[in-house]
C-alpha cells in the first residue's frame, strides 16, 4: 500500500530551499531533498500527490520541480482538502498561519491521520493548545517537525541520558544558537527539553529586538521574532542558561550538560561532542556509546527529513509512538513567549502560563 500526502504552503521548507541553508543558486528553482517534498520523495510507501498554496507562482513553480499534475495544484487549501483523499498532510505555512490550516486539515473531508507541521507549532500557546484539541477530538496524529528529533545521533543521546544515565541528575546547562526565537532557536529549545524531558517552570528573558532575517528574507513587514534569551529554571529543578542572540555567521548551536554522573559538550555546527563519565570527583574522557563523531549538517540534519517522512509511515502503519507531539512543541513555544512576557514586564514568569499570556501572539514568518 502506497500512502498519499498533500502539502499546504510551497516555499522553502515544503521543497525548494531556504537562504542561508540552501545552495542560493537552487532556492526556488530545483528540488531541495531537505524538505517535506523531500522526504516524501526519499520514503517507501508514501507518495506526495497534491499541493496547495495561495501564491500562483510559488506553485507554479513547486508543481514544475516536483512533477505535480496541474489538475491537483489547488490555490486554496481547503478546495485540495475537499477534493484529495489524503493520508498524511504537511503544513508547511508561515508560523502564523500554522493554527488555521492544522486545525482546518483536521476537520477536513480528506480527514488525513497525520498532520506533519513544521515548527514552531504555532504564534501563542493559546494556539498551540487549539490544535492540539482539534487533532485529539478528531483522532488525528500532530507531529511537529522539531528536525533534530528526527537524527538517529540525538535520538541515541536521549537513550543514552534517560535509560543508561549518562549524565546522572543534571543540575545546569548552558547553551548557545543564532537568533531568532521562533524562526530558529525553537530548535535549540526543543532540543533541550527533549534531552532533559523536562518542562520550564520559572523564565526570566531578555528580547534584544534584533533580526537578520528582515534583510535576507526581502520581507515588507515588522515582526516581533529576534534575538533574546535569559535562564529558565525546569520543572526537575535543572537551571538553564539560553543565548540565542547571535548573528547566523557567527553562530554555533553549542550546549553544556553539568550532571552528577558527568559532563557533556555538544558543538553542532563545529562538529565537536565530546562527555567525561565523573569517577571518584575527577572528570574522565569517554566516547559516547553508539555515536561515532559529531552531529552534522551533511549526515544528519538533511537525513532528518526522509527520518520524518519515514516515521509518518510508522505512524500511518500503527507501529510507533509519536516522537514529536504538539505537547511536546509547546513547551518550547511557552518558553519563547515566556521570554517576551519577562522582557516587556520587567519581572520572572511561571509556567504554565496564565490565561492571559496564553493569548500573547509573536509575530514571524
């Protein structure tokens, strides 16, 4: 049995590349494999047949590179979702719109058992838990493409911290990524509670108002997305440091775990892991057990797709659990709004958020 896939929204992550990410020359113009498309096209059992979007000439050409027939290139969502008998849905839209078109999907006459959205789930929390509820009440799998959830190397170091307790009781970590919140650092966020399995219990954040991404976007509209961070304490008791403040070309995606059985140091973008076992008060080099080497763009990061396309095949199937829920996306989702909140009130903020600072909206793309 083949699966059949649709896909909501044509730009860059949906198949045809991102700047900053992607060879400049091919953005828009040919098949980028890191993408929804992507993994569709990279997985048995799953085929992707129709697309919709608003924008003529982004499907136009989206239909072109990935050979959709004109005949199932829709420029309304809702006319593909009436029309198409869709198995699985990626929503692949700007993050504002990501409440609409999940929930919509899910009540859909194509009524599709999995949703694979991409993150960050969605602009507020009240938002998040909306979709969330809708996907429930209608039996349908939500799954966030937090990416880095999807490469074998991160998903052994969760196996490795939770069931061979690598690090024992982890008391701090400090990380490091590129601004923005949303746009990018929701995977350094996400990254870190899935490796603590932890929520945040008390934010305090600083928001710089800074971002790069209005220049290489060619954008004509103001968002709140930018740099920012602070220290959240987690609901262990675990006390994090976060800096996401930093302009892309200078960045790297950096963490340090301090527990009670040993230390962690996790450089993704320079390619560098590295973990002492602590041994009667000394600290003692180690490889990490089943990884070889450091994460990469080249060997993990583009695998994650065809990872995730794969695991909505399981899904599909019946075979597997979740391994990136809509709960778990928003936890880094109250973190980021956690932020803003601290950074415009002046004060610390506790989690979960109070009615009101549910409905506080950042705006992004």
């Amino acid at each position: 049995m083949t699966y059949k896939a649709g896909i909501i929204g044509t730009g860059g992550i949906a198949g045809m590349g991102i700047l900053g990410m992607h060879d400049e020359d091919a953005i828009g113009r040919k098949k980028i494999q890191a993408s929804h498309a992507g993994g569709y096209d990279a997985t048995d059992g799953i085929e992707l047949v129709a697309i919709a979007d608003v924008n003529a000439e982004k499907l136009e050409r989206f239909g072109t590179a990935w050979d959709i027939p004109e005949g199932r290139r829709y420029d309304d969502h809702a006319a593909m979702l009436e029309v198409e008998d869709l198995d699985a849905v990626s929503v692949c839209t700007p993050s504002f719109l990501h409440h609409e078109h999940v929930i919509d999907t899910a009540r859909s006459a194509a009524a599709p058992d999995v949703i694979w959205c991409e993150k960050p789930i969605a602009s507020s929390v009240t938002d998040a838990h909306a979709m969330i509820d809708a996907c429930k009440e209608t039996s349908t799998e939500l799954l966030i493409n937090h990416s880095f959830r999807f490469t074998e190397k991160l998903q052994q170091l969760n196996r490795l911290i939770h069931e061979e307790n690598l690090l024992g009781d982890v008391h701090s970590v400090s990380s490091q990524f590129r601004m923005e919140l949303l746009r990018n650092s929701t995977h350094l966020l996400d990254t870190l509670v899935y490796l603590l399995d932890a929520r945040a219990a008390r934010v305090s954040g600083y928001i710089t108002g800074e971002n790069e991404a209005v220049d290489s976007l060619n954008v004509d509209r103001e968002v709140d997305d930018a740099g920012g961070g602070g220290f959240v304490v987690m609901d262990d008791g675990t006390f994090t440091t976060i800096d996401c403040t930093i302009p892309r070309d200078h960045s790297s995606m950096t963490f340090q775990f301090v527990g009670s059985g040993g230390k962690l140091y996790l450089n993704n973008d320079d390619g560098e892991w590295r973990y002492w076992r602590l041994i009667d008060g000394e600290h003692v080099e180690e490889p990490l057990p089943g990884i070889e080497g450091a994460w990469t763009w080249e060997n993990d990061y583009k695998q994650a797709f065809p990872n995730a396309a794969g695991h909505v095949v399981e899904l599909l199937n019946g075979n597997v659990e979740n391994v990136s829920t809509g709960e778990a996306a928003t936890r880094s989702l109250e973190i980021i709004v956690a932020f803003y909140v601290s950074h415009y009130t002046g004060s610390d903020v506790s989690i979960p958020l109070d009615r009101p600072l549910r409905d506080v909206e950042i705006t992004s793309w």
